[in-house]
C-alpha cells in the first residue's frame, strides 16, 4: 500500500511538472511575434528576423547536435524534411505575414494545422477520422472565416492571411514528419536530437533564401519601437532566440514526456490566446469583438481535433496521426 501511494504522488508530482513545462512553452512560442515585429517595423526584413533566430538558436543547440550525430545516418531525410518545413518554412511563412496582419490574427490562421492535418490523413492516407475530429474542423475554419472578417471583403491584407496559411501548411508538414519519426517505436530518434538538427538545417536554408549579407545589421545596434516605448533591438533579438525559440522547444518537449501528447496539446493551445494577450498589451493591437469570439471557436476546433484522437493502438478512426506523437507540441510554430 505505502509503495501505490509513493508511486501516485510520484505520477502526480511528474503531472504537474508536465503541465508546468506545457504553459512555459506556450507562453515562451506566444511571445515570439509581440519581439519579432518591432524588429521588422524597425527596417528588418522578416527572413532576415527568421534568419537571426534560427541561427541563433541552432548556434546555442549546437551541442545536442553533435550528441546525437548519429541521426545523420540513420534518418538524413527525416532531419532535411524537419528543417525545411518545421523550420525554415513555418517560421518564414509566419514572420513575413507578421508584417502584413496583426499578431494574434496570424497566429490564430496558423492554428488551422490540426484541421489540415485531419485532411491530410483522410485525403491522402485515406483513413478514417472521427466525428467530433470532422466538427472541430468545422469549428475552427467557422472561426477563421470571422477572424478575417470575410463579410467584409477580408479586413486585413489577403497576402499576408495567404502567408499565416502557408504556415499553417507548413505545420501539417511537422506533424506528418513527427509521425515518420516515430515508426521505428523504441528505436525512434531523440526528439532533441531532430529538433536540433532541423534548427540547422533551416538555418543553413535560410541562410541562401534570407542572404543575411544584405542585412541592414545597424538595426541590431539600436531600438525598436514598442507601442511607443523604445526597446534595445538586441534584447529583443535575445528574447527571440532564447526564450522563443531554444527554451520554447525545450520545454516543450520536455512537457510531453511527461503529459500525454493530447494533453500537452491542448496546452500548447493557449499559445494563441497568449500571443494576442501580449499583442494587445505590448503592441496596442486590438481585435473587434466577432474577432475575438472567432478566435475563442479557432481555439475550441483546435481543442476537438487535437484531444479526439483515440489512444495509440486503438482500432478506432484517427483524428490525426501526427499530433498524437508531436515532438515538441507546437502547434506550431514556431
């Protein structure tokens, strides 16, 4: 009897440090566009942003790369897959729309990859998905459809929700990767070794697409603007390359060997209201009411589609093969 009650308090203990880690990778990835916009309001070219941040943090995880040099061989293109799409194509396709739509509206577009992903697995897998999985897609393009405000004519910037679109695909490629990886079960790659091996990956790619040699680098030695509040540049850099990115990752990852996948996505799903917390009080952004009351059916189709999924090896249809192995519970994104 002593051993069950050592053994739950150790689980519960583990729970809450599970869900600890979860809300700091939620609040550290939500942080990310309120840091990265006055960069790009300040004269940076968003790759260029992108290119800093990745390079950044593949220069401070270079260590885990080198521990788990082995990945190299055995999963090349599951590492070169995880880098072009996880990577270099979410944080681009996100940061660039940064420049057209507010933050909280990119990042709610971006919130369409679990919907996208139950297209994926039903379209091209040709598997089955369940209902509820079938209504929170429903849900979260309803949603969508009052974010943008297509009543209107589409309020914001069609290229730039075009962009957050183009990052949500480019998460559907992260889940479908993580999914990949996880086929070899006891032998699957280390998620910290693949997330620092795509860090490098996206930053060698970002570096020909972003050409940071034509950066204007005296940007970095001054300040950005903050909803009029000037703010060194290179303590803003700093916040998107520790905090954002390295820290958000970590403990991400960190979250789910500890939660379950389902539930540290849920989690992660409070990234989004974060971002547009931060926006408004940061930044001064404010959305309209149908905004944010499509933002909150966004979240609750988000919820649906990611925690309907039946347990690993049930015979029952799948809402998404991907998010129920996430490598670090992003949503995404960056």
């Amino acid at each position: 009897m002593p051993m069950h009650t050592s053994q739950g308090t150790r689980g519960g203990r583990d729970r809450g440090v599970g869900l600890g880690l979860a809300l700091a990778s939620a609040l550290a990835f939500g942080g990310s566009g309120v840091a990265a916009k006055p960069l790009i309001e300040a004269g940076l070219d968003p790759l260029h942003v992108v290119w800093l941040r990745v390079t950044g943090a593949a220069l401070v995880v270079l260590p885990l790369a080198v521990r788990h040099r082995a990945l190299l061989r055995a999963r090349p293109a599951l590492l070169i897959g995880f880098g072009l799409l996880a990577v270099a194509g979410v944080q681009a396709c996100y940061f660039a729309a940064l420049s057209r739509i507010p933050v909280g509206v990119a990042l709610l577009i971006e919130y369409l990859a679990p919907a996208l992903v139950l297209g994926w697995v039903r379209l091209v897998q040709r598997r089955p998905v369940t209902r509820a999985a079938a209504v929170g897609v429903v849900l979260a393009v309803g949603g969508l459809a009052c974010v943008v405000e297509v009543w209107s004519g589409l309020s914001f910037d069609p290229v730039g929700v075009l962009l957050a679109l183009g990052a949500a695909c480019c998460q559907v490629g992260y889940f479908v990767l993580a999914d990949q990886g996880t086929e070899a079960g006891e032998q699957a790659p280390d998620p910290l070794g693949v997330i620092a091996y795509g860090l490098l990956v996206g930053a060698a790619v970002l570096t020909v697409v972003a050409r940071p040699w034509t950066m204007d680098w005296s940007v970095l030695a001054g300040t950005a603007d903050m909803n009029g509040t000037p703010v060194p540049a290179v303590v803003l850099l700093a916040w998107i390359v520790l905090i954002a990115t390295v820290l958000a990752y970590v403990t991400g990852v960190l979250s789910v060997r500890r939660l379950s996948p389902q539930v540290a996505g849920v989690v992660a799903c409070l990234e989004a209201v974060i971002a547009t917390v931060l926006a408004w009080v940061l930044l001064g952004e404010h959305l309209s009411a149908p905004q944010l009351a499509g933002g909150a059916v966004v979240l609750v189709g988000a919820f649906i589609a990611q925690s309907s999924a039946p347990t690993k090896g049930s015979p029952e249809p799948v809402a998404g093969s991907g998010t129920e192995r996430d490598l670090s519970v992003r949503g995404t994104a960056a």
